[in-house]
C-alpha cells in the first residue's frame, strides 16, 4: 500500500513510477522523492528507462526552485564532497558554459592566485566543438591532472593554485543523468543544465562561485533570453546552498580568442600572461579576475579588481604564477618561454578572403567543428585528439579585409583534411560591403540583487 502525505509519498513507501508519474502531470516533487531517484540511479536500482522518462517529465513540466535544488544537492552528494576548509582565505572557483577560443582559465587562474587567492578547479575535457581546459593543460609537455586529493589542496596551500581533472567519484549521479540526457533528446534544459553545473562546483569546495554564462551562434544558449534564465537559477541555486555566485553574461557570436586549438591557445594564453597579446580574450580575462577578487574581498569594486589584475600581468606575477602552477604538476616550464616545446603541427594551410568587404558574422560552431575536423577536438568521448591541431582567426567580425588576405591558418597533422576544412572555414566567414559593428563582449550579469544589462 502506498501511504500519501501532503506534498509526496512516504520514503519507506516510494515508488518510481509514482514520482515520475507525478512530475509528468506538473506537480512538485518533494526533496525526498528527488532523493530517492537521485539515490537509486546511484545505486543502479533505478533502471535507466524509468530514469530516461522521469527526465522526460521534467524537461516537459520543468522544476521549481525548490526542486531544482533539491536535484542539484542530491547529485553533489552522490559522491565525494570535496572539503577546503582547511585551506584560508576565500576560496573562488570559475565555470564557462562553453564556447570556442576560450581559454580563460589558463589566464585567470594565474591572476587571481597571483593576488594570494585559492582557486581550486577541477575541470573537464572538451566534446564536440567546445574545448577543455584538461585538453590544453596537458598540451604542456609533461603536464598531468591527475593529482590524488592530498597532493591536491597540499599544491593549492602552497601555490594557491591546482587544476585537476573531474573524477569519477564526483557528483557521479550527475554523469549518469548527463549520459541519459545526450541520448533522449534532454539536453536543452535549463533546471537539467544548472543542476548539473551547480552539483559540481557544490561538490567541489568552492566558497564562491563565478559563471561565465556564453551567448550567441558558439554557445549552446543562442539567445539572451535562455542565457539570462540559466544564469538566474544557478545564482539561486548558489544563493540558497549558501555559496555566493555570480553569472557574466558574455559574447559567443565569435570565437573568443584568436587561437581556436589545445597548443595554439596554449601558446595565446602564455602571450597574454607574457604581455604580448591584447584583445577581447585578455578583455574577457580581465573582467573575469575582477569579480573573482571582488567576490573574495580582496578589492573593492569591479574597477579596482580590474586595474590589480592588469598590475599582476604587468609586472609578471601572474606569468609567474602559471610557471610555478604548471611545474608543481609536473609540466615543463621551459615550454613557457620557448614555443618550440608545445606541440607543432606537420601543415599549415591560409585560408583567405574571396573578394574586399567587411566580416559581416562568423559561425563560431562551425569554427569549432572545423577545429575538430583538423583533429583538435571530439565527436564522441574517450576519442584521442590531436593537441597540435586548430586554427588561428586573422579577422573579427567588423574588419575590412582585401581579397586573399587571410581569414585563418589552419594547423593539423593531416593533410587530406586541409582542403575541406578551408572551404568550410570560408563559408562560416560571412563578409559583405556594408561597415558593422563588433560583436558586444559583456552583455551584463546576474546576482543575488537581479540581472544586470550592459
């Protein structure tokens, strides 16, 4: 017999369809319910049809608050919960929904631990055309995240800084869902999405947590709307698990970077912490260090946290601070200073302009695939890649450029997919005689107080 309270079932009485069964006809379900289904995926109790309608339901009636919650939480303690607190002083973690060119960890981490902030990451490898920060870390020779936990907040206490790779013993419900997800047309939702986010920055330690929310044709929101929606109820989330966040909303309609590439961005993010490189990417990290040094009380305002940012590249501490973070996890520190030891690819191919005119857009996924097609990337998980391989963008969306100047330079190992790759890099890039505009960087953020338009 089943027992009914107000609001759900009793836990020793649950059962599976019935939760499902409720989410479908758009009730809420209790943090119990929630918990016994997040607990029996776990367990493997649950079998993976029940789970793939339950995830129907929700992305049909969605989730409240409350639940969505209540999710989040219960997939962070389906495994591991990274504890910090033995660590002083704030610590901030950084999260980027994704897009092409970004390589902003590699450049935000350094300034920020530079200031004598604990940043602690666990990051993850790239799948279809966005990239990951695992992927280009280990473009440095040598290079392992694989750091046991103890050796872990060991390297952060002594360097404020460690980046390992997600482990499987972290919010492992959250990897169950996702795999189910990718394979029943469940993806594109928003309390699916932030919860799985969220449970891993939770699960993580972090005291506060900064998102970097991408929007536009290389990000997987496409319009501000969805973007603004996502970033509120991870902010919600945060606020009510009692970690700070805060979410950038940031431009995709153009790959981040010029560098588009597991070594190439490797190689632009020590040009930016080396002081040669200016543009959008350094823009964006700039922006992105303030907030995390404003969030960490270690300045005052976002103008203040910018311009100690810019003194740490300038003076190269931050420089500094990547060499000492990339040698305590076994890289090579010489591949810093000469460009020779990040890895090289066998051809390189320019791709130029067909006629004079103005970059009127550009495709970023379609620039991400093309990177994968070169070999930087994966279409499908476990794939080797090839960490030489990508592009490098020689144009931004409101250039001139004259017929056969370059677009891009293609980079890769294998030559048969020089060609096609060219004429779908010419294609993403559409130029026409009318002057535009370039695309907005920082389109506003979300906090505790609401969203913030630029």
């Amino acid at each position: 017999m089943t027992i009914w309270f107000e609001g759900g079932f009793s836990t020793l009485t649950m059962r599976i369809v019935d939760i499902i069964a409720r989410k479908r006809d758009g009730k809420d379900l209790t943090p119990e319910e929630i918990n016994y289904m997040v607990q029996g995926l776990t367990a493997g109790t649950v079998p993976d049809y029940q789970v793939s309608a339950w995830l129907m339901a929700v992305y049909l009636k969605g989730m409240t608050l409350e639940e969505i919650v209540a999710l989040t939480m219960a997939m962070a303690q389906s495994g591991r919960m990274v504890d910090l607190s033995g660590i002083p002083g704030v610590k901030i973690d950084k999260h980027s929904t994704g897009g092409v060119g970004d390589t902003t960890t590699l450049v935000v981490a350094p300034i920020v631990a530079a200031a004598g902030i604990p940043v602690a990451k666990m990051s993850g490898r790239g799948l279809g055309f966005t990239g990951g920060t695992i992927d280009k870390l280990e473009a440095i020779p040598g290079f392992s995240p694989a750091l046991e936990m103890p050796s872990f907040l060991r390297q952060i206490r002594r360097h404020h800084l460690a980046v390992i790779s997600q482990t499987g013993d972290l919010a492992p419900a959250d990897g169950l869902l996702y795999a189910l997800r990718d394979v029943t047309a469940t993806v594109e939702s928003i309390p699916l999405i932030a919860s799985s986010i969220m449970s891993k920055k939770i699960a993580a330690g972090a005291d506060k947590i900064l998102l970097d929310v991408k929007v536009g044709n290389g990000a997987f929101m496409h319009d501000l709307q969805d973007a603004v929606l996502l970033a509120q109820t991870m902010v919600n989330i945060g606020r009510v698990s009692g970690r700070e966040t805060i979410a950038l909303l940031t431009g995709m309609d153009e790959p981040l970077g010029c560098a588009v590439g597991n070594g190439l961005e490797v190689q632009e993010a020590i040009d930016i912490l080396s002081g040669k490189v200016q543009g959008r990417l350094r823009d964006l990290c700039l922006m992105l260090a303030a907030y995390m040094l404003v969030m960490a009380k270690a300045e005052n305002t976002i103008s203040e946290g910018r311009e100690k940012a810019i003194r740490l590249l300038d003076d190269g501490s931050a420089l500094r601070k990547f060499v000492d973070f990339i040698t305590a996890q076994g890289g090579n520190p010489e591949a810093v200073v000469n460009p020779a030891l990040l890895p090289a690819a066998q051809f390189q191919r320019e791709v130029v302009a067909a006629r004079d005119g103005y970059i009127q857009s550009i495709n970023t996924a379609e620039i991400g695939y093309s990177a994968v097609v070169l070999g930087a990337g994966r279409e499908f998980k476990g794939q080797q890649i090839d960490l030489a391989a990508g592009l490098v963008m020689k144009c931004r969306v409101g250039d001139y450029v004259a017929r056969n100047q370059p677009l891009a330079v293609l980079h890769s190992n294998r030559h048969d997919v020089l060609e096609p790759t060219s004429e779908k890099v010419v294609e993403a890039i559409a130029i026409g005689d009318r002057p535009v505009s370039p695309t907005q960087l920082i389109l506003g953020f979300v906090d505790d107080a609401g969203l913030h338009l630029n």
